[in-house]
C-alpha cells in the first residue's frame, strides 16, 4: 500500500489515540517541568559553597611566617587568615596546602581557575597574592582582590657587629644571608655587578636566614619584614641587639613594597563579595590586628 502521509500519525500518537496537538499538550508542561528542575540545580557560586558547608582555601607550603608545618597541623598568618574567613562566612575550613610553581601564574591556574594535573584543587580562594595589576592583566581567569597587608624587603641586621646601614656600600665585608631563589637575594646578590655576592650565605627560607643571624652567624639577614618580625618575636632575648632598617639601592625608586591579597575564579563575584565583607569585619572588630600580633608582626595598609 503505498505512504500517505495525509493519514500517517506517529505510533505513541496512535496508540494513546492523541492528536499531535493533544501530544504537545501532555509534553509541554513535562518540559517545562524538566526545564525547572534544570535551572534549580544551577548555583551560583557562593551558594554552591554554602551547600557545601565547606570554604576551601588554598595556602603555600613551607612559606613561614603565613604556612609552614605538616599539612594536618599548619600554622602561620595565613592560616590564621583563612580561619576567621570561614568563621565570619558561617563554613568549615578545608585547606589545601600546595608547593609553588614555577612562577605565579602556575600556582593561580593550578589553585584557583583550573586545578593541578596531579588531581587536586582548584580551591574557592586562595592567599598570599600579590595584588598587582600587570599580574591580573596576564592571568584574566582570576580575580585578585582584597590585600589584607603590605610586604616589602627589609635588613635585620646585628647592631653589635653593624651599627647602621642605609645603602648597599655599608655592607661591605660583613657576613650576609638571604632565601635561595628569592628576591631579596636576587637584588642584593646582584646589586653592583654582584659587589656583595661573596658575603652572602644562602638558605632555604627567609626565617632560617633570619634565625642564622641571631644564632651569630651573620651580621645581618635582607628578607621581608614579616620574616624578620617573625624570627626576632621567638628571640626576645637577642631582639633587643637587632634593628630592621630599609636599604637605598639607588635606583631612583622608592621601595614601598607590595600587598598581599587573596584570589578567585573570575566571575565569582558573589563569593568575592562575601569575602572582602568578612575581612572588613575582621579589620573593624580588631581580630585581623590580633592574627598579626600573634605572630610576632605589624599590620600594615595594605
């Protein structure tokens, strides 16, 4: 028999004996249904983390005096940080600890905006970015935001063995140390062709470079001043001997130094909201001014 379609129906038609137009009838509302349901499970992103319960935050490792110590049991500025934050957002604390990159666009794509290959992150925020602008500029999948301080390169030095220095030439022929792969080590051992590299011993992190000049092992220690106030705070004894000055490398530029912030997936401007209303709570309330007191360090504007 040959097709007509004048008299073809679809079979789901025929068999229920629905017209098309009594077949969208039933669908349409199932549809919409199906629709609502759909758009309902779409979160924003800071009602994703409040059905969560849980603010993840992403901190260094090894990265005394913010966080330094075994995963389960880290302690340092930072983490006092994140703490507060979670408290002030009413969630429990997941922190990720990680080790640095080869620079910071890494460890902003691998914590913030996409994750590691190895499997974990990324995590809601992470801390201790510097909140520069050719840094937002170069990585547009994150937010940076919120400095919660101000860092900048200082030298502790022992006044019994230096009593005063204002330029890189005061330090000629006294024992220096610094943090491999820092850049206070960078400029200073580079400072004049490398004037001053012989006098410079390395260590691994700013503190124990710190900790060796109060041990007597060097004069003086060009770090940052969070490292310095950290270091002399667990010394009161040797910290009376001990004054931190700022050096003048005449380069025609004022060394202010740099904030530090936090930072977000771009886009995620409600969580971004939230938190920079908790940090301002913990400003105003005075708990941020005790976090710093605590280790040892001064609360700068940021």
């Amino acid at each position: 028999m040959p097709f007509d379609s004048k008299n073809f129906e679809e079979p789901w038609a025929v068999n229920r004996g629905l017209t098309r137009r009594q077949m969208l009838a039933v669908l349409m509302p199932l549809l919409a249904g199906h629709h609502a349901v759909h758009a309902q499970t779409e979160l924003t992103d800071l009602a994703r983390i409040r059905a969560s319960g849980v603010l993840k935050v992403s901190v260094y490792k090894d990265n005394a005096p913010f966080s330094d110590g075994a995963a389960a049991a880290m302690k340092g500025l930072d983490v006092a940080l994140a703490e507060g934050l979670a408290r002030q957002l009413n969630l429990k604390l997941s922190l990720l600890p990680f080790d640095a990159g080869e620079n910071m666009g890494d460890d902003l794509r691998n914590m913030v905006w996409k994750g590691h290959y190895l499997g974990y992150g990324p995590a809601d925020v992470m801390l201790h970015v510097p909140a520069d602008k050719y840094l937002a500029q170069k990585n547009p999948q994150v937010m940076i935001f919120a400095p919660y301080m101000r860092e900048s390169l200082v030298l502790v030095h022992d006044v019994r063995k230096l009593a005063d220095a204002a330029v890189p030439e005061d330090l000629k022929g006294v024992p220096l140390t610094a943090e491999r792969g820092a850049g206070a080590a960078s400029v200073l051992m580079g400072y004049g062709g490398g004037l001053l590299r012989p006098q410079v011993s390395i260590h691994n992190t700013g503190t124990e470079a710190v900790q060796a000049a109060v041990d007597g092992k060097a004069a003086a220690a060009f770090v940052t001043r969070a490292q310095a106030e950290s270091v002399l705070s667990r010394n009161p004894d040797s910290a009376s001997h001990f004054r931190i000055a700022k050096l003048n490398f005449n380069n025609g530029i004022v060394d202010t130094g740099w904030p530090v912030g936090m930072a977000i997936k771009a886009g995620h401007r409600e969580l971004g909201q939230a938190l920079e209303s908790a940090l301002k709570s913990l400003r105003e309330s005075g708990e941020l001014l005790k976090i710093f007191q605590q280790q040892g360090m001064t609360l700068t504007a940021p």
